[in-house]
C-alpha cells in the first residue's frame, strides 16, 4: 500500500490522489499534523511526503515534524521507496545530514522551468520526462545535496531541485501534485503574494496540460519504481 503523509491541511496531494484513484491503486492519507498515528514501515510498500508551511527545524512549534522525520529514517533503513516533495525532501535532506536553509536566496513562487542534470536524464523518477519541464514552485526554503546523494535537477533561481539517495529514495523542491484550487489557496496565503494571486492562477493554467502531463509521468514512475503499477 501507498502511504501519502500530509503535514499540512492545506497542502494535499492534489492531482496525484486523482492519478492514484484513477489507477486503482492501494494508498491511504496519514494526516500528521491532526496527529495521525504514523505506520510501521513494513505496513506499507511506498510513501510520498507531502510539504507544507512549515520548516524543516520548527519542530518546537510543530512537534509532530520529530516523529516525522524518524518515520522517514525508518523508510531509509528499510529501503521503503519514498518521495518527499518541497518540506517532504527538505525533511529527508535533513534526515540525511544535508543543509536546509530557512528563507534562503533559492526561494520561487510560481509556474517555473526545472532543468534535469544528466544524472537526472537517467533516473528512473524522470523516465521518459523531457529533459526541461515545466512544473510548480512555492518555497521560502531550500536544501542542499545531502552527502553521498545524486544531484537530479536544477532551475534558475534554486540550484538543486530534486536528489536521489541511494536506490529508492528522492526528494524533491518543485511541487508536481497541484492543481488550480491549491494554487488559488497558496497564492491568497499572505498579504505578499494575494495581489499576484490572479497572475499566479493565470501562468499555471496557461501550463496546466504540460504540467499535468509531467506530474502524471512522474507519479506513475514512481509508482511503478515501488512495483504498485506497471
């Protein structure tokens, strides 16, 4: 089974639920911070953490993130395969030892291009995803290659967008599970962002079928990588 951990109520998964139930495929959604009860790894076949408002060190107000991120040691040890999307791979960074810089220069807000490096054009996450693409960007922070992970992808501004660590784990910046009403929510988040929320919502759908395509390619690799699709 497929196991979506949502740390924010108002970051779900989006299009990938839609993908996932269009699929028949097995999953359910651990919401941690109601203070859902996380799994025992050997209770699931993969996990896909979610992002959320928060940062990867503000476990004093978020205590929930502790938990967290031993559940995501355990998808390590276990070699669970796993994907962390924005704070979810900002958590595995920091798991792993590697630097998340709260409020860093590499901050995006948008419908944005990722670059893939030429270790990305061959991992199996980016199967068959050509090698610029277009997905969704809204992070204050930023992580760093974590020791002994591959680099992936890259954009202007943020220069490390997705890694791989070891066979079956990756993490990525940019978001590929929105859809229209979450960018509508994100950008009528704070008073910095509502007055561009028009814009925001305007450039994603402008995308939207090239971003949707690659979200699905990215989600079904996924998928297929931990043997729930083929």
């Amino acid at each position: 089974m497929l196991v979506i951990i949502q740390n924010d109520p108002e970051v779900p998964a989006g299009n990938f639920n839609d993908t996932i139930t269009e699929l028949g495929v097995p999953s359910r959604t651990v919401h941690s911070y109601a203070g859902d009860q996380l799994p025992h790894t050997v209770d699931v076949s993969s996990v896909i953490v979610m992002g959320g408002a928060m940062g990867v060190h503000d476990t004093d107000k978020h205590s929930f993130l502790i938990g967290v991120k031993e559940f995501i040691r355990s998808c390590l040890r276990t070699e669970t395969p796993f994907l962390g999307i924005c704070l979810g791979g900002q958590l595995l960074a920091d798991v792993l030892g590697g630097k998340v810089a709260a409020f860093s220069p590499h901050g995006e807000k948008g419908t944005q291009t990722v670059t893939l490096t030429e270790e990305g054009k061959e991992d199996p996450l980016f199967a068959d995803i050509r090698r610029e693409f277009i997905t969704f960007q809204w992070h204050n922070d930023s992580f760093d290659v974590p020791t002994g992970g591959v680099h992936l992808a890259s954009s202007i501004v943020c220069p490390v967008q997705a890694f791989r660590f070891g066979a079956c784990a990756w993490g990525t910046q940019f978001h590929p599970e929105v859809n229209r009403s979450i960018v509508e929510c994100w950008a009528r988040w704070t008073d910095e962002t509502e007055p561009m929320a028009e814009k925001y919502v305007a450039d994603f759908v402008h995308s939207e079928r090239s971003y949707q395509e690659v979200s699905r390619k990215l989600l079904v690799n996924f998928l297929r990588i931990a043997e729930l699709w083929r």
